[in-house]
C-alpha cells in the first residue's frame, strides 16, 4: 500500500540535491544492469553470480574510487540497486520484462528512502528527511498516522512535479458487524454496479479539462518530435492525467472504504491478471460473446470500458486489502437472468435493460450481473417458502442485505 503526496523543494541547494540523487539512481541502476547483462551473456568468465549483495560491495568499492559518487547518498545508490534487483526478481517470475536502461529524457525520474524519518510541521505541512539534503515539505492529505507508520519511501519527479510515494504496511481490516455479502461489476457506462443497485461513478475530466486535453493532444501532433516545445505540450498532457490520477485514486479510497464497511464480503469478476495490469484496448471479449466491438454504437461503451478497465484492476486490489473477496468466473452474467437463471442474449433488451425471455424478469442490466456475480461466490439461504413464491418478489429478497455467507 502506498500514499502519495506532494513534495514542495527549496529552490536552489535542495533542488539540486534531489536532482543529483536522480541522476545518481539511474546511474547505478544502467551500469548495475549493463554488469548484469554481460554476466548473462558470458556467465563463464564470471566466478560468482551477480546479485545484490555482490553489487552492493562493487558500489562500495567504485565509491572510494570516485569523488563525485561519493558526494551522493549510499542510501540513493544502494536503493537504486535494490530496485535492479527486484526488476530481475520480477522478471525471473515472469511477472514483468527483461528491465531496460533508464533515459536521461525519461518523463519520470526518482529514487528511493530507507530508514524513512518524518515529522509534522503543523496539520497541513510535514517534512520528510532526505539524505544529504535535509528535510523537505510536503503537504499533508491522507492520516497522519498512516504516512508516519511507512517504512520507506520513494521521491519521484513526473511532468515537473515532485511527489513522495510512502510505503506503509497494509491497512487493518475492519469488520462491520453484519453478514451481508455484496456482488460488484463493471458497468457498461464507465461506472461499477452493486448488487443492491447502487451505480459508483468515477470521476473523470471537468468540462474545461477536457477540452484542454483534446487541444493539447491536437496541438503534439503537429508538432516536430524531439522539439522543446513538444516536450512542453507533453509535460502538460502529463500533468492534466495525473490531476485525473490523483482525483480517480481518491475516488477508490472512498468508495472500497464504504463497501468494506458496509458489508462483509465482495464477489467480484474474475479477471486474468493480465488483463489488470495491461492498458485495456476495445476488443470483442472472448467471455461474453458479442459484448462488444470496437465500431458503430457500440464503440462508444467498448471505449468506456477500456477507460474503467483501467482503474477496475487497481479498485479490485484496494478492495480486497480492505475486505474479504472472491473472484468468480464473469462468463455470461449479463445474459444470466438473476431471477430464474434463463441465459441467452436476447435477455439484454438494451445496453441498460435486461429483460428476461423465460420469466419476463426486468432489471437494470448491470445490477442484475452484479446479483448473479455475487449469486455465484455465495450461496444464499433462501426461506423454504420462497422457493415456491412469486420468482420477482423472491429476487427482490435475494437481493435484500439480509443474507448470510454458507
Ligand atoms: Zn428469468
């Protein structure tokens, strides 16, 4: 888990500290993974096997030979080592590719702190002690208590702003006195439904923003590459994603929070990990015949999806650090009738509508695939005489929060 905030350097000395424990860090990290690479290439003329303890005694040895990298911090340098070696750890896991050479014309740039000391100026301000350059400001808008609990941190220059990224320990869960159990899916119109029929929608670009966006992006594409004022538009059409970043990640904050206070457990789509971490392009999923196509009408709610997939992976997370939650397969639940378990594709009268052809059972499409999402991880204890019942109101109590986990 992680808390970001942002980092306001002193102009002049403790800028330039920063941006040398920058340069330093990408240094370290390009000849500790060039050193890496001629071992993989010719591991025979190598004794022993490159790691980061053997690296970290070349470091040591490369800064008595060397006045300027001695100047910098041993925590910067070793810390870029550290993040070489769980590049590789990732990488031998299959978790992620072969790590690349950092550029110096990289958009983001950063390093890391160990042995983190913070401290609270007043209830807006904290410090946070940077090696070589001494405490740095940074506004506070998460708990205190939280950030003072991290154990490290990483201080990261993107699109000309400073941030600070602390690494706490995952947060306690809190156990809301009920049994209620929840089913949660994405929605067709950029938005995630609930099983009892809420619709969180995330937040996205003010009318203004947008507009901006669009004219930035209009304006980098005539523009020459490799030009100063390219890298400008860019680092503008940076800062204006990460303003939606940040106000998207807040979003999430909230509303996991809420969920996992309300109920006790979250059924979830299944996704293949790859599809979390991939930025999500419109495509015909496989698991829903037909769901949609990147053309004509449906192009528009292919797109939202691509727009939601990319935060949905990161709401997953958050919401399974906070409460219980189990994945279940997603296939076919927005053709599912909720009511009487009738599936084919015909049920989806609209893109907001379900209605069913064997029972005639009507819904909002995408509460009823979040009711057969939670139906599917939770068996739900029904009244014997609801099962002889009428089959709308029956679902009307399925979907009441007064069922319990089997
Ligand atoms: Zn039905």
């Amino acid at each position: 888990m992680s808390i970001v905030q942002r980092v306001y350097p002193g102009e002049g000395a403790q800028l330039d500290v920063l941006v040398m424990h920058c340069d330093h860090a990408r240094f370290v990290y390009n000849v500790g993974l060039e050193q890496r690479s001629w071992w993989t290439q010719s591991r025979r003329h190598f004794r022993q096997k490159i790691n980061y303890v053997s690296q970290a005694a070349d470091l040591t040895a490369a800064r008595r030979e060397f006045d300027w990298l001695r100047a910098g911090s041993t925590v910067v340098q070793q810390g870029a080592l550290r993040d070489l070696d769980r590049a590789f750890t990732n990488f031998f896991a299959r978790r992620a590719g072969y790590p690349t050479f950092k550029k110096r014309s990289n958009v983001r740039k950063g390093f890391v702190v160990r042995d983190l000391s913070v401290r609270r100026v007043n209830r807006r301000w904290g410090e946070i002690l940077v090696p070589k350059a001494g405490w740095i400001r940074f506004r506070i808008s998460r708990a205190w208590t939280d950030i003072f609990a991290a154990t490290s941190a990483r201080i990261t220059l993107a699109n000309g702003r400073w941030t600070v990224s602390f690494t706490t320990p995952p947060a306690a869960r809190t156990m809301p006195d009920t049994t209620a159990v929840v089913g949660i899916d994405r929605g067709v119109a950029n938005s995630i439904a609930t099983s009892d029929g809420r619709m969180f929608h995330p937040p996205g670009f003010t009318a203004g923003e947008q507009t901006r966006f669009v004219a930035l992006q209009r304006r980098l594409s005539r523009q020459q590459k490799g030009s100063a004022n390219r890298d400008r538009t860019k680092a503008e059409l940076g800062r204006l994603r990460l303003r939606l970043m940040d106000r998207r990640g807040d979003w999430i904050e909230q509303t996991t929070t809420e969920l996992a206070s309300t109920y006790c457990a979250a059924a979830v789509e299944n996704l293949p990990v790859r599809n979390m971490t991939r930025r999500a392009t419109p495509k015909p999923d496989p698991g829903r015949p037909g769901a949609f196509l990147p053309n004509g009408g449906r192009a528009k709610s292919g797109l939202n999806r691509a727009i939601l997939a990319s935060y949905w992976g990161k709401f997953a997370q958050r919401l399974a650090h906070k409460m219980s939650v189990v994945a279940v397969p997603a296939a076919y639940t927005s053709q599912q009738c909720s009511n009487c378990g009738y599936t084919c594709p015909e049920n989806r009268d609209s893109q907001a509508v379900f209605r069913c052809q064997g029972c005639g059972f009507e819904h909002h499409a995408d509460t009823n695939a979040a009711i057969n999402i939670r139906d599917r991880a939770f068996i739900i204890k029904h009244q014997p005489e609801d099962i002889s019942g009428d089959r709308v109101h029956q679902s009307r109590l399925r979907a009441a929060p007064t069922t319990s986990v089997a």
